[in-house]
C-alpha cells in the first residue's frame, strides 16, 4: 500500500524571518507580496488580529502600526534557501521527495513499516525544527490529496502535535465526517458550490459521490479527488519535474509607467530574465509575447494591449530576446496611458539542442552562446543583474522595479548582509 | 542558489591525470593522485543546519573569535562544556562560552577585562546552535 506524507512549513515566510530575529517570537507577524501589495502570510498571533490572508496592505497599514505588528516585504532569496535546506533535510530521511511548492514538499513513506510512521514523522519535525528553525505539520495518507487533507487537520488541531496519521480507515471516516468539503486540494469554489448542489456537506459525502456525475461536473480531475478520498492513489509523486512547455516573466511597475523609454528598459529587463531561465534549461523559444496594461484600478484611460514577435529561428539569447521584445513595444506603444504592470511571455518551448534551424536569418548560436556562457557566469559571481543588456538599465536607478520597502537583509545570499551576533 | 563564498560551487573537483595519456610516458604520480582539499567541507559537516554569522564585539576573544571574523554555526550540534554558543538569553541573542559545572549550565564571557556574565535567574536561555568554526578573511574578496 502506499503511504506518502505532505510536509510543509508553518506561515512559512514569518518562520523564516523568526529564525534570525528572536525579538519576533511570539508576537505578531506578516509578510507582504510584492510591492508590498498584500498579506501573504500571518502568524498565529497575526491571524488572531483580524488580519487575513491577502488583505491589502495600504488597508491594515494603520491597524499594525497600533498593535505592534512587524511588517516584512517578501525576501525570496531567504525562503527560497531555507526551502533549499528543509529537502535536503527530507531527503535524509527518505528517497523520493517531490517538491511541490516553496514550502510544501510530498515524501513517499511506502518502505517503512506502519509502526514506525509516526515516530519518523515525529522525528522529521523535530529534526528539520532544530537544524533549520522552522516548525513544521506533517500529513500522513494513502494518497496525496490524504495527505494533504492531514497537513491540514494537523495544522487546524494542535492537540495532535503537528503530526496527523490517516492511513487508519476507521481513523480516516472519524476526521472526514467531520471536515467540511472546502478543505479537500482541489476543491475551489466552483468545485464546492456544485458539489454543496449535489447535497454534499462533509469530506465524507463527497468520497462517498458516485463518480460518474461528478465525472460530468468537474472532470476527471474531480473524479481522481473522489478515488484519492477512498484511498485510492491516482496522483503519482513526481520526483523529476516535467519539462517546462512555457515561461513568462512579468511584474507589475512599483510606480506607473507613462513613457515608452521606461517601458521599454521594463521589458529588456524582463526579456533578460527571461533568457536566463531558457538557457538554465537548455530551452528555446521562436516567439515572445509582450503585453502591457493600465491599472483597472485607475481612473485614467485604460488600455491593455499585447503582440507576438516571431523570430527566424528557437532561441535563448539575451540580446535576441531584447531586440525582438523591444521591438514589440515600439510597435504598439501609444502615449497618453499610465501603466501598471508589463511581460514578457513564452510558450511551446523547445530543447534548443534539437530545434530546427532557420534556412535564412538565422542566429549564430556559437559566438551567442559564447557570449550568454560569459553574461551568466558574470551574473553568478557578482550576483543577480550584476551584468545585464544596456537597454535594461542600471538597477539602482530603475523607477519601475518591483519594491521591497521592508525586506529583512538576505542572510544567507549575501555577505554584507550576514545575520549579525552581539559579542558585547 | 548560489550560497556566500562558503558554497561557491557544488562541484566536487575530479582527479585528473598528471598528464595526458598521449604524451607517451605515464607521470609516476597517477597512482597517487589525491582530491585537493575542500574548504567546503572542512567547515561545514551538516549543510542544511549551518549558517554563517558575523560577530560583533570583542566579548569572546580569548576563544578566538574576534569582532568581524565569520562564524560558523551548527544547529544540529549539542554544545559541549568550552564550548563557543549562539544563545537567547530571554530574546537576546549573543555568543557566549558553554561550561558545565556539575549538572548546571553557565554562560561566560571570553574576555578577562569584562565582570562575569550574569543574568536572570528565571531566564529563558535557548541555544541556537554551536560555534564549530571560524573563517577571518584578510584581503576582502569582492562577493
């Protein structure tokens, strides 16, 4: 039988900025998205507050202030490499983990004996709790979408310890019938309003739907969330992430954009990022999309445009990335508008290695490659950006970029931004 | 990710031969070739449980740890009596020596010009991991 376990961090941004400021135990805390647009994460204490999650930041700005809530800007380069430490930790402990989020990772439990499953997930949460600092839940099931149910009722009951075990039936139909459809992966709300339809209430009732009209109302998506329910695994773990088939890159501007020499360094930039993820994966590309729109937000004339830019042949390089995204904005910028949020945007990628080469035209890949070989490894000595194409401009002074106003030093990506210890 | 200097790759270097092949004569040495040594790996034995810090201060310098230098700390290490500790002291946070006297745990300075360190009783004291190396770089590399 197969057992998998679901793991994942508890408001996972907040813990990481509790590992290295102890003055943030115990007291509110959350985290904002980018350009400190809304609440992304809360603790306990936060939640306590009234503050949910994706409530807008300019909307509880006043109310943190007055209750000493402490306020972080995202700062992905710390959550991306404690998430990077807690599944080495994982995989320590188990051979197949799939990571399924930043925060969030499946393990396959299937080679341990049942006796031994909550002592290893006890020993995994204490473990990663003690390296890391960050406090974890631990979902135990015959499934995913079991385990991941688990997560939650450990998460939603703390008298179970972080740990919850449904891989017991009779365990299982006690928590089911009494959890309310809402908290099933993969039940949104389209899924539950058609479901509460058909007379479901419980996680219970919905296991025990027939499959085949449910088949007809959400698909065979739908029907998988019933089997997986019954304990039955139609969701495999994936262990080696599937080739990427598109890849965008898109921000919404900290302030608006009213001249075509902003967005046009806007859009090199996002084309430049672009290309470095192509070439991370070997992947090309014959076409870019750029869009750019106005904020419906606004009150001045709104626009939302987009074009395809096609090139002679799949490529990953920069600069032919730039010119032709660049290319695309000159061709459909109109003046008049402000705008709020730019991309650039790619799909049916192809291993470049393999694609077909253009008869006419087409790009001299051995001295581009040369010269992307070079760019990346400058941009991986210095640092991100450190060397980017002329048209995306100089970092510091660009208007546009996405604002971090409140983000904790990146501890452990930069040396000048080390967590610093009093010996005083 | 690409971690500070600590981490620059996470390439292990492999053993060439002394010399290729086609120049005729074997170099004597092959049989013998050995792995340079990584400083990787002699500073860091647990990756995901250790983190480097900056020290600030001068109160640990008689355990060699002198304000600027890098520390390297292991969170999964159980402190040993002398030994160098990150610790919470009711939230404050700071390097102090570990001893054991008896079955009693005292924090110390390292540092015969400061009085003996005291604190609350009823203190909440946390150890956030232990000292298990240091790293002082004279001429500042660049990243």
């Amino acid at each position: 039988m197969t057992t998998l376990a679901l793991v994942d961090g508890n408001a996972f941004y907040c813990s990481c900025e509790r590992v290295f400021d102890p003055r943030l135990k115990a007291v509110p805390v959350i985290v904002l998205s980018n350009n400190d647009g809304c609440a992304i994460a809360r603790t306990s204490e936060a939640k306590a507050l009234g503050i949910k999650m994706g409530d807008p930041w300019f909307k509880i700005r006043d109310r943190c202030q007055a209750q000493g809530v402490r306020v972080f800007s995202s700062n992905y380069a710390l959550y991306g490499s404690m998430s990077t430490r807690m599944n080495a930790i994982y995989r320590s402990f188990v051979p197949d983990v799939e990571i399924y989020s930043i925060d969030e990772s499946f393990l396959d439990l299937t080679g341990f004996s049942r006796r031994n499953l909550p002592e290893l997930a006890r020993d995994l949460r204490s473990t990663v709790l003690r390296w890391t600092g960050v406090p974890t839940c631990v979902g135990i099931g015959p499934t995913k979408t079991l385990a991941k149910l688990a997560n939650h009722l450990a998460k939603a009951n703390p008298a179970l310890g972080g740990v919850c075990d449904l891989s017991d039936e009779d365990e299982r139909a006690h928590w089911l019938g009494w959890t309310k459809l809402e908290e099933v992966w993969g039940i949104g709300p389209a899924s539950q309003a058609k479901l509460r339809a058909l007379g479901c209430d419980t996680v219970a009732d919905v296991r025990d739907m027939d499959p085949r009209p449910v088949r007809k109302a959400m698909t065979v998506v739908g029907e998988r969330i019933i089997y997986e329910l019954r304990g039955i695994s139609c969701i495999g773990l994936e262990t080696v992430a599937p080739t990427r088939k598109g890849c965008a890159v898109t921000r919404m501007f900290a302030a608006r954009v009213e001249d075509l020499a902003t967005l046009e360094q806007a859009i090199a930039s996002h084309a430049a990022r672009l290309g470095e993820k192509l070439r991370r994966e070997a992947l090309g590309t014959d076409h870019v999309t750029v869009f750019f729109h106005t904020s419906e937000h606004d009150r001045s004339p709104q626009r939302s445009v987009s074009t395809v830019v096609t090139l002679p042949e799949a490529t990953n390089d920069t600069l032919a990335l730039v010119k032709a995204a660049t290319w695309g904005v000159r061709r459909v910028w109109k003046d008049g508008h402000r705008y709020s949020k730019a991309g650039v945007i790619t799909v049916d990628l192809v291993p470049l290695a393999a694609s077909q080469r253009a008869l006419i035209g087409g790009f001299d890949r051995e001295r581009g490659a040369a010269l992307m070989t070079a760019l990346d490894t400058c941009n991986r000595r210095w640092g991100r950006g450190a060397v980017v194409p002329a048209t995306a401009g100089f970092a510091p002074k660009r208007t546009w970029s996405t604002k971090f106003e409140m983000r904790s030093p990146r501890y452990l990506t930069r040396v000048d931004e080390l967590p610093v210890v009093s010996a005083a | 990710m690409q971690a500070i200097g600590i981490v620059v790759d996470s390439r292990h270097p492999v053993p060439l031969l002394h010399e290729p092949v086609s120049a005729g004569f074997p170099s004597p040495a092959d049989d013998f070739v050995e792995e340079e040594i990584d400083l990787t790996r002699l500073l860091i034995t647990n990756r995901p449980a250790t983190f480097l810090v900056r020290v600030a201060g001068d109160s640990v310098v008689e355990a060699q740890l002198h304000d600027g230098d890098l520390a390297v700390v292991d969170r999964s290490l159980t402190p040993r009596h002398g030994d160098l500790v990150v610790v919470d002291v009711d939230g404050e946070r700071s390097f102090k020596v570990w001893l054991l006297e008896g079955r009693r745990v005292r924090l110390a300075f390292a540092n015969r010009r400061y009085p003996a360190f005291e604190h609350d009783p009823a203190a909440v004291i946390e150890v956030w991991g232990v000292v298990s190396g240091s790293i002082n770089p004279r001429r500042r590399a660049s990243r």
